[in-house]
C-alpha cells in the first residue's frame, strides 16, 4: 500500500470523513446579518455557516497554491496532500478534503467546487482515544495533551500568519492562545479582523476545531 492509499485508509478509520466536517458544519457559522456588519466577535450560534452561502467570498488560493505557500514559509511544518473526502451532497457547491498532520491534528477545507478556490480552511484537533490495554497516568495524559496543544498552536499561528504576513511569529502565537482562550468550551466563538474571519468550536471530548474565512466588508467597513 502506498503512502497516498494509506494516508486515505487512516482518515476513513479514524471516521475523519464525517467528524472533521460536522465540527466545520455546526462550528464554522454565523448570523447572515453580521456579513454586512461584523462584529469584533460573537459566540452566538446561528443556524447557517456563511461559506454555505451563494454569495460566500473565498480565498484567491486553490488547496495546492496554499499548501505551496505554507511549505515554503514553514519549513519544519509538515503538510501533506489534502485528499477528497466523497459525500452524498453531489448538488452541494462545495468539495471537501482534508490532510494528516499527524495522530490528533487534521486540516481540512471547503472548496469552491467551480472556482476551486478555498472557503474555509480548518485545523481540528482530536483528543486521542484511551488505550484500554495501557493505563496511562493523570500526569502523562497532562504532559502529552499539553504538547499535542502546542503544536496546534504552532499550525494556527503558520496558518494566522499566510493569510495576515504583517504580524510576527510572536504576536500570531500569541493570537491563537488568545483565541483558544476565549473560545474555551464554547461550541461557536467568532473574531472578525478586516476581511478575515477566526472562529473557535470547541466540542470538549470531541474536539477542537479552528477555522480562517474571508468576509465581505460593507461600504461602511472600507
């Protein structure tokens, strides 16, 4: 088996295909209204995700333009092909795709499926499963959470950075703890910064998924 079909057999076994985009569904949302009026940020959960609309801006990137980007500025970062996630929504205007980072991080995007430009671009972060044949201590648990955080935090930042190349590593750094701090056990939080969206679901035990979108901004916003 080679490395792509496996990449593929993992992301099917890991149910991958349905856990990374029903934190994207339920998470990535936000009042149709605050499009034209963004506020600084929100954690009320409308009942559409903006991207899913007709008028959704996307991003000037196709999955390949930006995982070329992110390689070439993180070299240290690695960032596998992202793989087409098949659904049943075939008259959906969105494709899916997600890539491995490694046993609990996942990125995964929402494409345009004309323009085949990104809409929303996400990192999800899986708590992994307790091992029943090896019981683990209270402080290793601690110990390999507080480093699986940290390297969530370290593509939140690479990925806050792409889309925001004024700021410095420091301050992106210090921009996604600020954000993971905010939207701590909320199943929405959201960040509008000019033409960019940042939102927080944090679904505890079943994750955390961290999400970048274009808005539009109003006359009034300009």
């Amino acid at each position: 088996m080679n490395d792509t079909q496996s990449e593929h057999t993992t992301l099917i076994k890991s149910g991958i295909s349905s856990t990374l985009f029903l934190a994207l569904m339920l998470g990535s949302v936000s009042f149709a209204a605050q499009e034209n009026n963004p506020s600084p940020s929100t954690t009320s959960e409308p009942a559409i995700a903006p991207y899913l609309r007709e008028d959704a801006p996307s991003f000037s990137l196709t999955i390949a333009q930006f995982r070329e980007k992110f390689l070439a500025a993180n070299p240290a970062l690695p960032l596998r092909e992202y793989k087409t996630i098949k659904t049943l929504e075939v008259k959906s205007p969105l494709l899916r795709a997600a890539s491995r980072i490694n046993s609990t991080l996942y990125s995964s995007v929402a494409i345009d499926k004309s323009q085949r430009t990104i809409k929303s671009l996400q990192l999800t972060y899986l708590p992994p499963t307790p091992s029943e044949e090896k019981t683990e201590k209270p402080e290793e648990i601690a110990k390999a959470e507080k480093a699986n955080k940290a390297v969530l935090i370290n593509y939140m930042s690479a990925f806050i950075n792409l889309f925001e190349p004024t700021l410095s590593t420091e301050k992106c750094q210090k921009k996604s703890i600020e954000l993971l701090e905010k939207g701590k056990g909320t199943p929405f939080y959201q960040q509008t910064e000019g033409t960019l969206r940042f939102v927080i679901a944090d679904h505890r035990e079943k994750g955390i998924t961290f999400a970048i979108e274009p808005i539009k901004l109003s006359l009034s916003d300009k």
